[in-house]
C-alpha cells in the first residue's frame, strides 16, 4: 500500500511539473544579400525561391540592440560606416534576416532617394548615418499595407536570441 501511494505521488509530481522555459536559442542574427530570388506583384519576394550569399553583409556584432516597439536594429559605428560606402540600387537590394543557420525574412535595403513603389518589407541604408539604426518597415513609401505583407519582424528567435544576449530593448 505505502507503494502505490508512493508511486501515485511521484507521478503525480512528474506530470505536474512544467518544463523549464524554452531552450536558449543557439546561434545569431544577421544579414545576408540575396543572390538570387523570384519576385510577384510589386516586389514580394517568394521566399521559397531564394538563395543568400553564405558572406555575412551585416553580423551580430554589428547589431548592438533590436527594439521590437519600432523594429530597429542599433548598429556599430563599424556597420554604419560600412552601409555609407555601400551603392543601393533603386530598386532595392535584396536581403534576408538569418537567425542561427535559418533564414526568418526577406527584404530590401531601399533607399530613400528611390521613386518606385514597393510592397514588401524594407530598411532605408540611408537614414542609418542619420538615426545608427536600421527600421524594418512594411512597404515603401509605407502605409496601407499591414496584412498585405507577411510581418515577421517579431519572430520569437529573433527576440529569443537578442534577449538571450542582454541586447533586446524591452
């Protein structure tokens, strides 16, 4: 008898506690150019289509912050200098968010100066020297297009990842 109540306990423990938190995510965040890549309607880009440059083009440690109120990354000085050599095209230049060793989105780093319209996601390189940030913004010039795009911004390894390492502004 004091067996089956000690063994009625101890699953009734076992099944009664809650795994710990999730798993630390391993690995980082970065960005990487698209090499090639299918596009639709304005500028989305199908994601099932694209291939990246296995060069990292902005690293982790180039990324010192992420704040998910306005989807900014804080970047180095390194990065920021970095982005003011680079040439944009107008028509944006692909690039995909990696975290850990799988790629989260898709977008284009569009410049300001550009006049075409475009109906995914973007960071304008430009306004990093003025702001050390770069935005994630759906759409350009913006507006009008929340639900149109697939918002993945906020994806939980991302977040995860940056809060992991002390870096996420919350």
């Amino acid at each position: 008898m004091k067996k089956l109540i000690f063994l009625t306990l101890i699953t009734a423990l076992i099944f009664s506690c809650k795994p710990d938190d999730q798993p630390v995510p391993e690995g980082e965040v970065s960005f990487h150019l698209l090499t090639s890549f299918e596009t639709f309607d304005n500028f989305k880009i199908h994601e099932a289509s694209i291939l990246w440059d296995s060069n990292v083009y902005l690293s982790y440690d180039d990324l010192e912050a992420y704040d998910p109120d306005s989807y900014s990354f804080k970047l180095s000085e390194e990065a920021i200098e970095f982005l003011d050599s680079q040439e944009f095209d107008v028509h944006g230049t692909g690039f995909v968010v990696v975290a850990g060793e799988e790629p989260v989105y898709t977008g284009y780093f569009w410049p300001a100066y550009s006049s075409m319209s475009c109906d995914w996601l973007v960071a304008d390189p430009l306004m990093a020297e003025i702001t050390g940030e770069l935005r994630m913004r759906l759409g350009y010039p913006g507006g009008g297009l929340d639900g149109m795009i697939p918002d993945k911004r906020n994806t939980d390894i991302i977040l995860d990842i940056f809060r992991r390492d002390g870096k996420l502004i919350e």
